[in-house]
C-alpha cells in the first residue's frame, strides 16, 4: 500500500505550489514530495521549502520517499543526526560552554526559520548561516582583540568552512554559506534571499539584546523595522516580537 501522504490521489490544491530561487528569483513549481528541485534557469538545486519529515521519524519505508534527499539533509536516525543537530553541537563544542554566544546563534537560527516560512529560501543554508553567522568572533578577539563586524567578515568564512567540510556538506553550500557570513552585517546593492532572511533575524536579536533600560519608543522601533529591515516577513516578525502595530 503507497502511503497516503505520498499518493497523489490523495492530494490537496496546495500539494503543488510554486517557490523562488533561493539564488536568481526565477519561479520554480514544486510537488509536494520532492526533495529537491533544480532550477532550469542557473542551474541551482534547491530544497523543497515546505517538506516536512515528521513521518521519517518512525516510519519503515521512510528510505522509500526519501531516497533522493541529500546525505547529510535527512531526518534524524539512531546512526546518524540531522544536519542541524550536528552543526548546532560543532557550535556548542566551538564556543565551549559560552552560553551568550551559541544562545544568539540558537536564537538568529529560530528567528529564521520563522521568516523563512514565508520568504521560501533555502532552509538548509539558512539554517547553517544562522547557527554559524558568528562564528568568526572568537578569531577576531584572539587575533586583533577587537569583534567588530570588520573581523568577524574576514575570520568567519574559514572557520564555517571547516566545521562544513568536517560534516560534508556539500561545496557549492558551503561557498553559499561562507559568502553570506563573510558580510553578514553589510548588505549588498543585490543580495539572496538566504541573505536577507539571515540579515533579518539576526537583527531582531541585535535589537532585543541592544534595547536600553526601559527599551526604544515605538516610533524609533518603526523606523528601524521600515528602514533597515529587508524582508516583508522579517518586519511583520519584529512587530510581533517587539509588540508594536503596524504604523502607516
């Protein structure tokens, strides 16, 4: 018997649905089931953005559906974690018990997987760049006692490009992901998606974790939201966070 989740006659409207390029924009249309999507204008293959793999959890023929998915992007298993688990423990393991540190990266990496929902980049490389998006400030304190963005851009690439590679991550993911990192803070004329989801999340942590006593008034909170913010979903986010309403 086909799994029922599977078989499309048991399929909805919405089990087919078009999504962006994570990496040039063009609209690719995705079924539910598959993986993964190449997109025919730059070639990119990318990940289905509204996959859900709870049922792989427990199910027998889990290999079945999922044959096709990435090595190091399937679900959990008693032999071999997800990819977030283990980029999330080579955080832990790289700050060593700096609990401010990997809970900003826990935090920037929820953040974007809850504007992600809306915005449809690249979940995997999303989440990697918001676990590692800091990585490179322990470097810049050892080297130029300084973490200012400067540094952090020039010594995070090379310290993600190691964890990557240890966890074989595939390359073409892993130059995705260290670029992003190597400018995190400064956004470019034209940027990815994946780039501006990370840029918007970490900013909602900045600005939770840099409010003054007593916090900035609605008015400046707007202004930052409408200013510097660079998805739809980031701002409608940090409304909800900071509890503000939309001002016209």
């Amino acid at each position: 018997m086909k799994c029922p989740g599977q078989d499309s006659r048991y399929w909805s409207g919405n089990d087919i649905f078009e999504a962006k390029c994570a990496k040039c924009g063009n609209v690719l249309e995705f079924f539910k089931d598959d993986s993964t999507r190449p997109c025919p204008k730059c070639g990119y293959r990318m990940l289905n953005p509204h996959i859900n793999f709870g049922c792989a959890e427990y199910c027998p023929h889990a290999e079945q559906c999922l044959g096709s998915l990435p090595e190091g992007l399937r679900p959990n298993s008693a032999k071999k974690s997800s990819l977030k688990d283990r980029v999330l423990a080579a955080l832990e393991g790289y700050f060593q018990g700096d609990s401010r540190r990997v809970n900003h990266a826990k935090k920037v990496a929820d953040y974007a997987e809850q504007i992600n929902k809306y915005e449809q980049g690249d979940p995997a490389v999303i989440m990697a760049c918001g676990y590692l998006h800091d990585i490179g400030i322990k470097e810049a304190e050892r080297k130029f006692q300084s973490s200012s963005a400067k540094y952090q851009h020039q010594e995070g690439p090379p310290v993600a490009r190691q964890i990557l590679t240890e966890l074989a991550v595939e390359e073409e993911m892993i130059a995705e992901i260290c670029d992003i990192i190597g400018h995190h803070h400064h956004a470019r004329a034209e940027e990815t998606k994946n780039f501006k989801v990370l840029y918007d999340a970490d900013l909602i942590v900045n600005l939770q974790e840099e409010q003054p006593e007593g916090g900035r008034s609605v008015e400046k909170l707007n202004t930052i939201i409408n200013k510097s913010f660079l998805t739809e979903a980031g701002k409608n986010l940090a409304r909800e966070v900071f509890k503000i309403e939309v001002m016209l």
